[in-house]
C-alpha cells in the first residue's frame, strides 16, 4: 500500500456556526454551512487520519470514516475541543464560533414590549486560543474570516492567538467564503504565504491538507 500524508496522525476538526441561546426560541447565529471543515475532515480521513470532527447546528452528513460529535454554543464547542485536544497531533479551526453570547437566557419566550430593545452580550472564551496555550499542544492552524484588510487581520491572529497557521478567508467576495460551494484563501505561517485560487471546497479541502501535512511533517523532529 501506498502510505498516506496523514497516516497515523489525529486530527481535530471544528465546523460550522455556533448557536447563542437568546430565549427559548430565538439565539444569535452566522452563515457558516460548514462545507469548508466537513470538506476538510474529509479530505484528512482521505490522507489516512484518525479526524474527530466537532460540529455546529449544520446541515450535513458526516464523511465517511469520520467522528462527529454535534454541539450547539461556543461553550459546548470549547468543552468537546479541550476534552480532546491533548490526543490531538492537528487541530483546525474552521468553525466560525460566536465572539459573544446574552449575558443571560431568559427561560420562557420574550415578550414584545417597547420599540427598542438592548440585549448584553458577553465574550465568549476564545477556543483555538486554549488550543494552542495548552500543553502537548497540537499543530495549531486557524481560519480568519475578513471583510477588510484581510491579510493584515490574519497576521495579526496568527501571532495574537499564537497559531502555526492561518487560513485567510476574504468573505466580501461574491461566491465564495460562507455558505457558497467554492472558495479561494491564503494560507500564512509566520516563513510566508500561498495563494490557493478559486475552487470547489473539497479540492481546496484536499490541496489544504497536503500543504498542512507537509508543515507537519517538516515540524515533526521524528
Ligand atoms: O462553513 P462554510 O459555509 O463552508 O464557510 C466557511 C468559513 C467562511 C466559515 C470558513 O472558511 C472560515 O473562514 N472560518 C472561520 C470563521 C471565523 O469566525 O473566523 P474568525 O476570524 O472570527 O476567527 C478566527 C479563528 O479563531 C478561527 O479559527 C475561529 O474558529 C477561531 N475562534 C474564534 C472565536 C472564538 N471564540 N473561538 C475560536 O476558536
């Protein structure tokens, strides 16, 4: 058998929206499909990983091979993430988790009252920062979806949450990032960046993972 770039390895996967609780019937949400991770976890099974993936409220069925394990709030996330993160040797963050969450869930149904309305958010705990502060951290790699200044803003989430890599993800281009079939990113480590051009999630899927599978590699001292 021909050995494969990820044989042996455990990969950890995160995809999908995140669901904040507002009330019994109402949260606060984004557009992730979570095509990109589910792509991702496949393409890593495909390369011969062990791949656990954790994931958000999506429409989707699970690739072959593969574990999921569903949640619903960044908290929930961050728990099944940290749970598993000292067996993991690759952890990818393409989920795209709520920075915040209402500071309380009202139990029954909120009412309509005035014409206005506030609700408190508080920050949600950063996951794939607890990821890579942990110890026996895995390779840590990130996605940063931007509307503006995109390479800017990854770089600085690469060193801020102290990742060895980072996936930049323009989502102000019509046809690609959030919910749409295809997609086109840079990837960056801290040594420079490669242009990955507009294609179908799964074959950018595929091409990610070869391109992580040789950092790791070139990281491993074994
Ligand atoms: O799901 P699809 O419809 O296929 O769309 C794919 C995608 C656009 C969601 C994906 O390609 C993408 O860009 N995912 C990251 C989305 C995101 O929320 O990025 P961010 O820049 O806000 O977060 C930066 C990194 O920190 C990400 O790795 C994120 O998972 C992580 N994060 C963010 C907040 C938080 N509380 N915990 C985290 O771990």
């Amino acid at each position: 058998f021909e050995s494969r770039l990820l044989d042996g390895m455990r990969v950890l996967i995160t995809a999908g929206p995140t669901r904040e609780a507002i009330d019994p019937v109402r949260y606060i949400s984004n557009h992730s499909s979570g095509k990109m991770g589910f792509s991702l976890a496949r393409a890593a099974a495909d390369a011969g990983a062990s791949v656990t993936l954790v994931a958000g409220p999506v429409n989707l069925p699970t690739p072959a091979g593969v574990e999921r394990i569903d949640v619903v709030s960044a908290q929930d996330m961050y728990d099944a993430v940290l749970a598993r993160t000292a067996e993991s040797d690759l952890f990818i963050g393409c989920a795209a988790v709520a920075d915040y969450r209402p500071a309380t869930v009202v139990e029954q149904k909120i009412k309509k009252q005035n014409d206005e309305m506030t609700l408190t958010l508080v920050r949600n705990p950063d996951i794939i920062s607890a990821v890579s502060a942990s110890e026996s951290r895995p390779f840590t790699v990130g996605f940063a979806a931007e509307t503006q200044d995109v390479l800017g803003y990854a770089k600085g989430k690469l060193e801020r949450k102290k990742l060895d890599a980072i996936i930049a993800n323009d989502v102000s281009v019509a046809g690609i990032g959030f919910n749409s079939d295809q997609n086109e990113v840079i990837l960056l480590t801290a040594r420079g960046e490669q242009a990955l051009p507009r294609m179908g999630k799964q074959q950018l899927a595929d091409a990610l993972i070869e391109q992580l599978a040789q950092l790791l590699n070139s990281t491993d001292p074994a």
